[in-house]
C-alpha cells in the first residue's frame, strides 16, 4: 500500500472543523506541522487557542477520524501546542473579518440578518419562540447565533442545552455551541442562583459587550432574545443595530395581545422592521382531536391587524403554536420540540415560521 503524501494529510486535516469557532482548522492555522514516519505514521502538530481547551479531547478525535480515512494512513500520533499572544491575536483578526476591535460586526454592510424577538409581556413564551425558532433555521442550513438579551431574566443556556463555557481569547470571547447554534447569554458569567442587578447605562453596555467581544463569525441570522416590555435593552439593540428587525410574540388572550401591540408599536419610534407576530399557546389538542382554546382566540391575528394599521404596512400573522407539553418538556431538557420531538404539530408549525422568516 502506498505511503499518504503531505499533500493528502493536508486536504484531510482541511475537513476537520473546530468545534468552538466552526471552521476549518487549516484556515484558523491551527495546524503547526506535519511529519510523515514509517509504515504510513502520522504526526500532526495542532495549535489550541487556549490551554486546557474544553473540546480539546473532540478535536483530536475528529482529526484521526479525518486521518483514518486516508490509503495508507497508519498511526496517528497528535500533539497538542498552544498559540502564543501573537498568533492568538492574528486569529482574532482573522474572526473579526478585518473589522476593529470594540466595533460591532453587525452594520449595514453585514450579511448577518439580526432577528429580535420581543413581548409586551413575561410568560408568552418568547424564549421558547427564540429558541426552537434558531434550531429551525440552523436545521434548514442557515448559520446561526443566538444572542439571550435578557439580561436579567437569562434562559437560553438551559434552553438549548449548553453544556460548555465561552472561551476566552485574549479579550475577545468564543461563544457556545449547542445544537449547531452559537449561544451567549449572561447566564454563562454568573454562579447559579446569582441575580443580576443592574440599571439601565449598565445594561446598555452588557449588551455592546456582548455584540463586541463575542466573536460570533460569518453568522446568516442572529436570534436576539429580548426580555420582556419597551425598557432598555429593546431600546439598545435598536440603537446599537439599527437594521435589526423585529418578531413579535404574543397569547390569544386578549389582556396579553394588547401589551404585545404596544411592544409593536415601539417600531414606529425606533424604525425597526416588524416581520410578523407569532401567537403562542394557540389551543390545546384533546385526546378525541378536537382543540379547546384555553386563552381565547384571535389575539395574534388581532395584533397583526393593529400593528398593520398603525405602520401603514403589513404585519403577517406568522403562525400559531399549539399549547403542547412537549414544549415545556424540551425547553427543561434543553431539547426543544424542533430537535427533540420534530414530528409534533408544534415543531413543524416552528420550521414553518422559520422558512416564512428566511424567505422575507
């Protein structure tokens, strides 16, 4: 059998992808060296951004995997090096796309579509909307990030499963992957239990943070998670990215569809996109299959209607989500429906909205 060439080793080594920052390793030159022994040995000298890599014991895995499948390949021997301040820093330039420090990647030249999921009010389930509604879009091929923008009331980690922390790259941070999506979310920087206390200046500058320093990469949609209301953060995300556009989640009950029309309206101040409103908890099915309607009817398609009235262009009612326990379930287990139970009538009305999204 004939001996691999460097050459080989190369191209298999350019399909392994890292795990954190979700692109090839060759690319992120991360790859120090290679040496070609007797009998098709194979020694690779791989470069971590950090030491004790969290992922490390995954990457070196898919590298032999990667190896393994090249004629001739016989031992694999990897060894693990870490990246000096300098190579560190010409990574984050590299990530960064040539953008500077401290400036936030998401302008008007960025192909990155930033989504904000808003409620007039708590306990919509506008979490649970943001959540299932970026694993549809990562499912249907998109590049994803998940930005939980509530502060204060934190639950994409749990959410989604997040199992590992953000690294840290000299000042700038690698967020989470969980599910294909990127996550952050304040959640991963304070002890269980801890509240965050803040006021408004000190919020507005948690979520710059998050959009600086967080190297989010070559991302097609950034789900923002906002809380609840038309405080502050709503109010930062619009001015920090002024081309972000807005989804709104509401109940059929009408109490929870006019609070949700007022977080709508606040479009008309901060020229922000509506694409839709979501009505969640739209009815529960029976046993026999018939639905009752627990939160009355009517709610979302009320605020669309509103909504269109008030910007003098239309708000589409995207969809409406069964009340279904499987959604609680998931969101618990940090496996949502669209993951977790894919073949439900909440998941596919879910991929539903996405594709709606992604088409607009």
């Amino acid at each position: 059998m004939p001996s691999p060439t460097e050459k080989q080793i190369r191209a298999a080594l350019a399909t392994v992808i890292d795990p954190e920052i979700r692109k090839p390793i060759t690319e992120l030159d991360m790859v120090q060296g290679v040496e070609l022994g007797e009998a098709g040995a194979v020694t690779v000298d791989i470069l971590l951004t950090v030491a004790g890599c969290p992922l490390k014991d995954r990457l070196e895995s898919d590298i032999k995997h990667a190896l393994a499948a090249v004629q001739g390949v016989g031992l694999v021997t990897i060894r693990m090096g870490v990246m000096d301040q300098a190579q560190r820093q010409a990574l984050t330039a590299k990530l960064r796309g040539g953008a500077a420090e401290k400036e936030i990647p998401f302008g008007p030249d960025s192909k990155t579509r930033v989504i904000a999921v808003a409620s007039g009010k708590g306990g919509v389930g506008k979490s649970t909307v943001a959540a299932n509604l970026a694993l549809a879009l990562a499912q249907a091929g998109y590049s994803v990030g998940v930005l939980d923008a509530d502060i204060q009331g934190f639950s994409m980690p749990r959410m989604l499963g997040v199992e590992n922390e953000p690294t840290q790259v000299d000042s700038s941070i690698l967020p989470p992957v969980a599910q294909g999506v990127k996550v952050f979310s304040m959640g991963m920087l304070v002890p269980p239990g801890q509240p965050v206390v803040w006021r408004g200046p000190v919020l507005h500058r948690a979520v710059q943070q998050f959009l600086t320093d967080v190297l989010w990469g070559e991302l097609d949609f950034l789900i923002a998670d906002l809380p609840p209301g038309t405080g502050d953060v709503p109010l930062s995300i619009a001015q920090l990215i002024p081309g972000s556009e807005l989804v709104i989640v509401t109940t059929p009950q009408p109490a929870a569809a006019e609070v949700a029309q007022r977080a709508g309206a606040l479009a008309l101040q901060t020229h922000q996109p509506i694409l839709g409103v979501v009505e969640n908890m739209s009815w529960l099915e029976l046993p026999d299959g018939s639905k009752t309607h627990v939160f009355g009817e009517g709610g979302g398609a009320q605020v669309a209607a509103n909504l269109s009235q008030a910007l003098g262009s239309e708000v589409p009612l995207l969809g409406q989500i069964p009340l279904d326990q499987t959604i609680r379930e998931g969101g618990d287990a940090g496996l949502p429906v669209v993951t977790g139970a894919t073949e439900s009538a909440a998941a596919q009305a879910f991929k539903q909205i996405a594709a709606a999204l992604s088409d607009n």
